[in-house]
C-alpha cells in the first residue's frame, strides 16, 4: 500500500547507483521515482506531494518543507549511561536474542544491541521506516557503531513474521503513542509515514509463542488490557514510561 503524499526522490545530480537504490524504495514504497534537480521545498510543491523519501550519498531520510527524520544514535549516549539499570533492559531480562516487534527508527534496538550486546530482529511494516533502518543501519555500522551489525530489520506485518523470527529470549513491542508527553523532533512525520496497529490479544499471543517474555512500553496513565492481565509479571516505570512484563504463566 502507497504512502498518502510521498514521493522517492534523490540528491541531486544521482549516479546509475543512487538511482538503482532510489528505484528499491520507491517500488517497496509504492509510489513513483521523481530524480530532482531543484531544491527539495521546490521540488515537493512541484510534484504537489507533502513530504520526501531522499536517497543521498551518504545518508537517507524522510522530509517536508520543515522537518527532517532519520535513523540515527538519538538518545543513545544517555541510555548507556545508565547502563543495566534502564528500565527496558530490566524488563527484558538476560537475553542473547530480541526481537523488536515494532522497529520504526530503531532507536530501543540500538540500546539494546549496544547495552546488552543482543542480537535483535527488528520487524517493521512500513516500507519508509524499513527503508530508513536498512540504510541507516549500514551506514551507522561504516561509522564504528558495532552495535548496528546485531540488528537484522525484517520488512512485513510482526504478527505474520514472529514466527519466522523466533525463538527469542524476549519480544518487544512498542505501540505508537497517540499523545507522547514529550514529542521529539519529527515526531509528526514519524506519525504520517508509521502503520500502528493497537495491541491486541492475536499479537501478544503470537509474541508469547515465540518468546518466555513480553515487554508492552505504554504511556505511563495507559491501563493494561483486559486480555494481558492474566499474563503480567511486573511494571517496571520510567518518568514517562512504563514497561509491562508479560509471560504464560503471569
């Protein structure tokens, strides 16, 4: 299914490389291949499309006329400060294997990967966020970030790939908030090109085969489902956050 208002477009002056690439996005994307010679706000307006999917030369990333999003290390320099004591990793538990139900821009799969030394399957169904976390992973690994290596993003449906994604030691998922308490930067462009999908019983059945442990992050005033309450081990409580831990046995 296209993305509403995308186009794929690429740096201008794109060599045969840049444009084969470009070309892999737009068909996983749906929508046209547009080559820019002009600058990206002109460009938009020109193809009448609110927003971009860019394949450059050293970088990927999405963007309208204000605002820019892309895979990189966001918060990750103060969540290895914290070390094992950060609530996700605590929820998790030990773990050689992760899977990250719902990778978007990757940024829980980084911490894991690079707090834990995991190895994490991140499954994401939106082919822009795909698209950004295939490129951006590779390019964070060519900068010196080992942890990026330990991150496998699969592109699909998570209820259709856990299965082919297991065994794990635990899964993740991570549901888009409708209202974060504090929206980081591109957090509405992130909304517009993300496919969220609520949890519900089927998902975190399916989450449950495959791993002995679940971890839902929710909005600290979130309730529990009624179908995980028989399943909750414990919440662990960040500021904003909390990460509900769930197992078969509750």
């Amino acid at each position: 299914m296209a993305v509403p208002e995308l186009l794929v477009t690429t740096a201008t002056r794109p060599d045969e490389a840049l444009l084969q690439r470009a070309l892999v996005v737009s068909r996983r994307c749906g929508v046209p291949l547009t080559p820019r010679a002009h600058g990206l706000a002109a460009h938009l307006q020109a193809e009448g499309a609110r927003l971009a999917y860019v394949v450059g030369r050293q970088e990927e990333w999405l963007a309208t006329a204000g605002a820019r999003l892309k895979v990189d290390v966001g918060l990750l320099h103060a969540h290895l400060a914290l070390g094992p004591r950060h609530p996700l990793l605590r929820a998790l538990g030990p773990a050689d294997h992760v899977i990250d139900a719902t990778l978007g821009l990757c940024h829980d799969a980084l911490h894991v990967a690079a707090t834990t030394g995991a190895r994490v399957t991140g499954l994401e169904i939106s082919p822009p966020l795909f698209s950004l976390a295939e490129r951006g992973l590779s390019q964070l690994h060519a900068a010196g970030l080992d942890a990026a290596a330990r991150i496998t993003p699969l592109w699909g449906d998570a209820r259709d790939l856990l299965t082919s994604a297991g065994p794990a030691d635990a899964v993740l998922i991570a549901p888009m908030f409708d209202r974060p308490r504090c929206a980081p930067p591109g957090f509405d462009l992130l909304r517009h090109v993300a496919r969220s999908a609520a949890l519900d019983a089927g998902w975190l059945r399916a989450a449950l085969a495959v791993a002995p442990r679940v971890v839902i992050k929710a909005r600290r005033t979130q309730p529990l489902p009624a179908f995980a309450l028989p399943h909750l081990q414990q919440i662990l409580r960040s500021r904003a956050i909390d990460y509900w831990v769930l197992s078969l046995g509750g």
